[in-house]
C-alpha cells in the first residue's frame, strides 16, 4: 500500500494574556512526531501549570509509540470499528486523565485540580483527535473556517437544547463553566474521532483565550493573510491581547502539504524548509 507523501509545517504561540498572573496553558507543536495539542489547566495558583503540563506530557508520551511501531504492545480493548489507532488515542487520553487525578490525590493542596485538553495527531492518511473540554479545533480551507471540536460546557448544552442561539451563548455569563475535564476520578467521556484532509488545510488548536477575544471570521482572515504559520500564530495572539486578552492565549497551528510522490506508508515526514 502507498500514499503521496506529505510535508507538515507547524507553530504555535502562546501568552499569559492582560488579566492573569501565570500562563496556565500548556502546548506541544512536535513536527517529527506530528503531535499537535493544547491544555488549558484549571486549579488556581500554579495547580492549573501544573495539570495542563501533565496532561501534554503523558498524553504524547503514551501514543508516541503506537504512531511508530504498529506491533507495539496493545495493553488495550480495540474500538467497535477495530481501529487500531484510534484505540491508541483513547488509551492515552485515558493516561493523562489517570496522571493528573493521582498527581491531585498524591497532593492535598491540589485537590480538584483539571485540564482540558485537544490533540491531533497525523496517522496514515488521517488527523486523530482526541477532545474533552472547551479548547478547540479548527480546520481553514480556502475561503471556509469550521470548528471541528464541540466544547463541553454548560452553555453548549443549552444551544444544542435550542435554550440557546450560538449568538446569544457567545457573551453568556457561564460560557466558560465546562462539563468535561480531564483529572477526575470517574473515566471522563472523551471525543476521539478521525478528519480527513486536503492539501494545504491548515489547522489551529487554541485555548479559550483566543476564540472568546476573537470571532471564527476574524481567525480566518489572520490565518489566511499572514505570510507563514508563525506570523499567524503571533498575530493571533497580539490580537486576542488587543481585544482585551481576558485569559490566557494558547494556538497551535500545523498545515499538511502533499507533495503527490508516491511513498511507502508512514514515510519521514520532511521538517519545514
């Protein structure tokens, strides 16, 4: 089996914002293992930093072998659809949940302390997400922006309820209050699925402090008009800042580049030039 080999370019920022005292995101933009998430840590003083931090850490330390060795070990159930891959994203996302509730039980003081949490990962011909919380997923191709994540919150709940219009739940008091966290006792229902993708989509995984300063059509035209991924990355950022920079502001972005040779499966992927 052969696939037309494919080049991923990536950056990411990230900044404490104009209201917070502590950067209480954590991200990973790994080009060589096409890994690409955002935690947002929830927890008060450094507790967030610190399960944010965890969640990145053992999330990618638990797929990184499935997306290399495919006759690893699976210390795993395989999914109804028999994925492999997408057990091995459930797996790790489980591990991340695992680590951060028993860092909190380990630690008194921080007790009840979460993270949410959004990871793409490039495998075969797919982008493997795994999601729990309100950080988010878009894809930009061409003239289009969609969301590709749903957030679990209250506030979504309520739209998706028609309690709610999207416009109405965009300036709600409680938008921010999430239904779905990773650091629970109790194994969290995580959104694990597949996206298919097009030469040149770009993608961007953010924290909440970038869309709740910045609407989906403004992302869009900053993306799409800056000259590369790292003055996008930036400039969404400075934006977020400039609109009053509430939280803190997390992007991640990686586009996928076909470069229509045929390759064996899982070929190097090819660093940036």
């Amino acid at each position: 089996m052969s696939i037309t080999e494919i080049r991923i370019i990536c950056a990411a920022a990230t900044d404490t914002g104009k209201k917070r005292n502590q950067n209480e995101d954590t991200f990973i933009c790994d080009q060589d293992r096409a890994i690409f998430l955002v935690a947002d840590g929830m927890g008060g003083e450094n507790y967030g930093e610190d399960a944010s931090r965890l969640t990145a850490e053992h999330f990618s330390q638990i797929v990184t072998p499935f997306i290399f060795d495919e006759d690893a070990t699976i210390p795993f159930d395989l999914p109804d659809d028999g994925d492999y891959f997408t057990g091995a994203m459930m797996h790790a996302a489980d591990g991340a949940n695992t680590a951060v509730y028993e860092y909190a039980e380990a630690h008194e003081s921080h007790r009840g302390m979460g993270s949410t949490l959004t990871a793409a990962v490039q495998f075969r011909q797919s982008i493997y997400i795994a999601h729990i919380g309100d950080s988010r997923l878009y894809r930009v191709r061409g003239d289009d922006i969609q969301q590709m994540t749903e957030d679990h919150t209250k506030v979504q709940e309520m739209v998706r309820k028609e309690i709610l219009t999207p416009e109405e739940a965009r300036n709600h008091p409680q938008k921010n209050i999430i239904t779905r966290c990773i650091g629970r006792k109790k194994r969290p229902r995580f959104d694990i699925f597949t996206i298919d993708y097009c030469d040149e989509d770009v993608f961007l995984i953010c924290s909440d402090g970038l869309n709740d300063m910045i609407g989906d059509e403004e992302i869009h035209r900053i993306v799409v008009d800056s000259n590369s991924l790292e003055t996008a990355a930036h400039q969404l950022v400075e934006t977020a800042n400039q609109n009053g920079g509430k939280d803190n502001i997390t992007v991640v972005l990686f586009k996928v580049i076909e470069d229509g040779d045929e390759a064996e499966l899982d070929e190097k992927r090819s660093p940036e030039s």
